[in-house]
C-alpha cells in the first residue's frame, strides 16, 4: 500500500500491441468485446483447493505490458471504437484483496464512467462466497409452510371432541355451515384454530422476514454485482495481467481526441483501503473523413424577373346565392386567416412593390350563367371590402376586383382526377365539357346524368372559390431579367452535415449534386458503389479524389487497382502520405510505398 501509495507501483493503461512478444503466449490477453456476465458470481474456472476441498474460482492470467501512451483511431459511420490494454502488477493483486479499475472517457468536457473492472483475489472471494452461503442458509431457516405454526395433535383431539362434523372433513371436503361451525360453548372453530397456534414460534418468523434486508447487509458485506462491470475475475496464484479492453462510442462534430484514464479503489474485507491513483492518460487522435470536405461556398445562379407574379386560392363558403362573407360559416375564417398571412408574408418583401392585387370569385356551373355571373362579381366585391381592412394603407388602391362566373376548367380537373366517378362517367363527362359555347345547356346535360347528385355534392362545393393575384414589380430594375447569383444554402447545408458527421442527412443534401462532396458523403456513410459511381465522373488528376478512389476499392477488396491509385493520389498530393496513417483501409499500402516519398 505504501508503494502504491508513493508511485512505486501502479495499474496501467496502454495501447494495445499489434505483435504479441516472442515469450508471451496468446492466452495471456483476454478479450472483452462480446463479455456478457450471467447472474451470480462469475466464475472463469475452479480449482480444487488442497484444504478444504472446495472448488473455488480461479483464472490465471500472465502478465505483459505495452507502454505507448498515444494511438491514431478512425472515425466511421460516427462512431470510433478504441481498444486499450489494463495492465494490473503482480503487487497489487494479493489474496485477500479485491481491486475495481473504472475507466474514465473524457471527451471534449465530458466525462464518462465505463464498465469496471473486478479483479479478486482468491481469499477474498471465498469470502464473498462464504457470505452468499450464509445468507442463503437464512432464507432457509424461514418457514414457509402455515401448517408448521399449529399444534396438529392437540387440535385434532379438540375437533374430534366438540367438532365432529369438522374432523371428518379430514377426509372428506363437504361443506359445513356456519351455524354448524360453533360448539354448545360459543367456541367456534376459527377460536380453536387460534388457541392451538404456535405465537411466539410464529413472531419469530415474521421477525426474520422482517430483518432480511438487514441480514444481507451483515452477511453480504460485499456483493457481487453483474450490472455495469466488464469483467469479474479472480486471480489464484497473485499474478499480475493485462486486459484487452475495447469501447464504442458516438463521435462529435469537431472530435479531435479522446483521452482514456483509471481509477479505482483497493478493498479488503468488504471495505476500501485506499483508493487507487489515477493511472497516466491514454490518447487516442480521432481522424474523420469529414476533415477532407471542400468547404469553398457554392453559389448559384438564379434569373430575378422585373415583374414578379404570385397566387393563392381560399375556399369560402357563401349562403345559397348570396354575396356576403360569413365568418362563421363553414372553414371561413380559417381560410380568411389564412390569406391575411399570405397578405403579410408578401409585405415584408421590401424589395417588392405592389401592383395590384386581383380578387376573382367563382361560382359552380348550377344556376343560369348570367345570375353566376353577376353573383360571382358581388361576392369578390365583398372579399375585396373585407380584405380592404388588413392590408396596408398603399395597397387600398391597388385592389380590383374580378370573377370567374363558373369555373368549368376546374370542374375538368377535378372530374379527371376523381376516383369514384367510374371511367366511362369520366369520359362522358369529359366529352359533354369539352364544347362550352353554352354553358347552361351543358350544365342541364349533366344533370340528367345519374352521377349528377355526387357532381353536386362532392365537385361543385369545391369550384366556389376565390382567387387572389399578386402583381409585383422590383422598382430597382431597369432591364425585365438579371442574372445574378446567391449562396446556395442547401448545399452548403449538406457540408455542414458532412463536418457535423450527420451522414445520412449529406448524402439526402448532397446527392443531387455529383460533385466531390457528395462522393464524400457516400463513402463516409459506406455507401461504397455509390461513392464509386459518383468518383469515376470526377478529375481524375485531383489527388483527394484519386484518394477516395483508393479508399473505395480497398474496401471493395480490389486491392491492386486500389494501390494504383493510392501512388497517384500520393504522386499528385505527397501531403496525403500522413493522411494515409489515420485511415486503416489506406495505411496497409504505405509499406508497399515507404521508399518512394
């Protein structure tokens, strides 16, 4: 403890090593990636101890160790994965004590308590065994059977006595009533029962279920836990071993290293010694493909048109031929509120002056045309007075009215378009409506059609509508068109995506686009056919292109095309022989290259 204490001796932490020393056999790293641990204590394997003749769990580990401080991890698919090794010395695992190693992640300001480790010694597990073991024996001591708080003898003497329609029933399972369940006394069979129970045998029963929480803490005084640990060993003959420790975890935009830690705490007898000291930090330098995006701002090419044109349409709802606007009618004042925002939205185009703003009713073909039309101008009279109220004061001047006294074309549409009405309806129709010279002789042909009462119900409700035009102009402009050029943002959005590692989100951005991002964000995602497609329509004399190239077939397994490219990526861009090192798909081709940059 006082070496420990002073320095002298410590747990570790270290990368892993690629080649095993020429003395260390394979068997002395243990491997943690798929650990699952059962209920219980765990055991690795047992042993028969000389004395006593137990079993006892036991795992030799030999010892190794690996002292770099540092490795180069990638980033794929947004998530890196790092692998350390846990190097516990032989003077720190003696019998009677017990260690857990918490590694700690820190990760930009944040950190996070992985799953522990438990390294017992043999002595101390037993114990813990031990503890279990008497634990258990006083779950068992609690009785469970009922029958086990009567005097049986005595109270069947008493039944046979003054009971005897119930005694019989010890063989027989007829029913008795409650009037015959009562003796010449007054004693009834629940007062016999409880005379002949067996209190104080009982009390101390109940006192034992009472206490089991208390007695776990007495006997258990230091429990085996499966929840949150990795591994759970013991180590029989006081040697010391490494651990292969391996951890996934989701990246972050702008991760450029993670550093990994030890704590801990020694314990003995169920209690904590002392704590372990922090062991020094392991670090891992995060390489992301996202590193290698073109972030040089993409513009495009948009035409600004002198006149400026926009429309929308309202389904208000009049009463049966008449012109006022009734707020309370039907959906009306949501659509009303809703050409109010329209209105609004068009305002604060400042940029934008306003020519006139058109308010245009229509009415369905019921009903003379003459009356529809004239009810038609009235009614965008009256959309044009109310809206008059919210809009600007420059805009009053600017509002006109119009109509369309039956909207035969939208009739056309929806008709078209309808999957009630059966095809040779929709084409009879389309044919009657095809000629509109006279509208009301049309109309009276449909209405001897049998589907003329769904025309009226479902179709003609929506072509009472009203229009609203927009006519602009940029008083700025003196020719009709300029071309000019903006930012294109959702481009630009997809890069960001690509540098935030939302993969997913760059290539739905970026695909369109063809360019060297979007094959970026294919290969970043392992969208490796896609990438290569998107690759082969690029400059092949672009050094990071002829890398992603590379990348691609590497992981493709079409090695020597993929070593083809990688020397010319390297011809072109010598700056990518350091980059080779962060990605595992490229850095097995630098040996095949190491003298030839």
């Amino acid at each position: 403890m006082q070496r420990l204490s002073a320095g002298e001796v410590s747990v570790g932490v270290s990368v892993p090593g690629d080649d095993l020393m020429e003395d260390e056999a394979p068997e002395s790293l243990v491997d943690s990636v798929d650990t699952e641990l059962p209920d219980g204590p765990i055991i690795m394997n047992a042993i028969r101890d000389s004395e006593s003749g137990e079993m006892v769990a036991s795992d030799v580990i030999n010892a190794s160790k690996v002292v770099a401080r540092f490795r180069n991890v990638p980033e794929r698919g947004g998530y890196v994965s790092i692998g350390f090794d846990v190097t516990v010395p032989s003077a720190l695992t003696r019998s009677s004590w017990k260690m857990e190693l918490v590694p700690k992640l820190l990760i930009q300001k944040d950190t996070f308590r992985l799953e522990s480790l438990c390294i017992a010694g043999l002595q101390y597990r037993e114990a813990q065994l031990r503890g279990y073991q008497r634990y258990n024996r006083f779950l068992a001591s609690i009785i469970t059977d009922t029958t086990d708080f009567i005097k049986v003898g005595q109270l069947e003497i008493f039944l046979q006595r003054h009971f005897p329609e119930t005694y019989a029933m010890k063989t027989d399972s007829s029913f008795v009533s409650e009037p015959m369940a009562e003796n010449l006394f007054g004693v009834t069979q629940k007062d016999a029962f409880m005379h002949y129970r067996k209190k104080i045998k009982e009390g101390w029963n109940e006192r034992k279920k009472r206490n089991k929480e208390r007695m776990y803490a007495r006997y258990v005084k230091d429990p085996i836990v499966s929840q949150g640990v990795r591994l759970d060993t013991v180590i029989a003959d006081g040697g010391g071993f490494i651990y292969r420790y391996t951890h996934r975890f989701r990246s972050r935009p702008g991760l450029k290293k993670a550093v990994v830690y030890l704590d801990g705490d020694l314990y003995e007898k169920g209690e904590v010694l002392m704590p372990v000291p922090r062991s020094d930090d392991m670090t891992y330098y995060i390489s992301s493909l996202s590193s290698l995006a073109d972030e040089t701002v993409k513009y495009r090419m948009i035409v600004l048109e002198r006149t400026v044109y926009d429309n929308t349409k309202a389904l208000i709802d009049f009463g049966l031929g008449r012109p006022d606007v009734d707020t309370l009618l039907s959906d009306n004042a949501s659509e009303l509120s809703r050409v109010r925002k329209c209105i609004d939205d068009v305002y604060k185009h400042h940029e934008l002056v306003l020519d006139s703003l058109v308010i245009s009713a229509s009415c369905s073909p019921e009903g003379y045309y003459a009356a529809n039309e004239k009810l038609a101008l009235a009614r965008s009279e009256s959309v044009c007075e109310y809206i008059s109220e919210y809009v600007p004061e420059q805009w009053k001047e600017c509002l006109k009215v119009s109509c369309l006294p039956e909207n035969w074309d939208q009739l056309r549409l929806l008709v078209k378009n309808d999957t009630v009405l059966g095809e040779a309806s929709v084409q009879k129709i389309m044919a009657m409506t095809a000629d509109l010279a006279e509208p009301d002789a049309v109309e009276k042909r449909l209405s001897s059609m049998p589907q003329y009462r769904y025309l009226r119900e479902k179709i003609y409700p929506k072509l009472r509508s009203v229009r609203f035009e927009f006519f602009l102009h940029r008083p700025e402009m003196d020719k009709d068109t300029v071309h000019t050029s903006e930012v294109d943002t959702l481009y630009m959005s997809g890069v960001k995506a690509l540098k935030d590692l939302d993969y997913k989100k760059a290539v739905s951005l970026l695909r369109t686009y063809g360019d060297y991002n979007s094959a970026l964000a294919f290969v970043s995602a392992e969208y490796n056919h896609s990438a290569l497609d998107v690759l082969q329509t690029l400059d092949g004399n672009d050094p990071k292109v002829c890398y992603l190239m590379a990348m691609v077939l590497s992981r493709l397994e079409q090695h020597e095309t993929a070593e083809a490219y990688f020397r010319k990526a390297l011809n072109l861009g010598p700056y990518l022989r350091h980059r080779a090192n962060l990605d595992p798909e490229m850095s097995k081709f630098i040996p095949l290259v190491e003298n030839e940059y």
